[in-house]
C-alpha cells in the first residue's frame, strides 16, 4: 500500500513538472503559446474568379465524380459559383453537399454542378497543395 502510494506521488510530480515543457528551440509567443508547429506543408486556397467556359467535356462528363477537380485544376475547388446565361448567379455550391444538377441528363445520369464549367462561366475557391507536395502533371 505504502508502496502504490509512494509510486502515485511519483506519477504526479512527473505529470506536473513535465507539462508544459517546450523544446528550447520554440519561442513563447505569450499566454503560453509556443511557436512549435511546422506548417510548411500546409496548402492554401484561393478564390478564382470569372472563369470563361472551359470547353473541357471532362466537366459534364464526370458524373458526381468527386475528384475530377483534382484531374483538371490540381486542387481541391471547395466552393463555386455558375454565372446563368441569363447574367445571374448561382448561390454558392460546395461539392458533396449541395451540388447535385437537379436536370435530367442524357441517359438518366446524375451530374454535379460544376459540369457547367463546360460552358458557362464560373467562379471558384481552391484549395491546393504546396509545391513538395504536388500531384505529377500540376503546375
């Protein structure tokens, strides 16, 4: 018993002293926040705005292909808007969520809504990689 006790008293002391305690090579930027995290490998996003229609069949061609913004813009589009032929535009779409074309296709299929990109323009937020971490073939 006096043993148990002697090994918890242990435990305790070694919790303590150790929290907190930040390699020497990280700088306290106040209220206990140590600069320590590598986010060099972090991507960044950007917002792309009055794209021309791409004219590239991939678009209407992908179905709900999630992926296929990686196949075409090498990057992770978020967020996007469809200019309508009309000069209005769409709210925002964010893929998965609510951007499935409600509009019978050829053959039944389902599409997203950026299978508009084919031929409207369009305006998007992308998220992409930073460059040691880029896909073969992307810019």
């Amino acid at each position: 018993m006096f043993t148990t006790k002697i090994i918890a008293v242990i435990l305790c002391c070694l919790l303590v002293s150790s929290n907190g305690l930040q390699p020497s090579t990280c700088s306290n930027q106040g209220d206990g926040n140590y600069g320590c995290f590598d986010i060099a490998s972090q991507g960044s996003c950007t917002e792309v705005s009055n794209q021309p229609a791409s004219r590239d069949i991939r678009w209407p061609h992908s179905g709900i292909d999630s992926n296929i913004d990686w196949a075409i813009k090498c990057g992770d589009i978020i967020a996007y808007k469809i200019q309508w032929f009309s000069g209005g535009w769409s709210g925002w779409y964010v893929p998965g969520v609510n951007d499935m074309d409600t509009k019978v296709n050829n053959g039944n299929g389902l599409r997203r809504m950026w299978s508009y990109f084919y031929d409207h323009t369009h305006s998007y937020i992308i998220c992409k990689t930073n460059d040691s971490n880029k896909l073969r073939g992307c810019q």
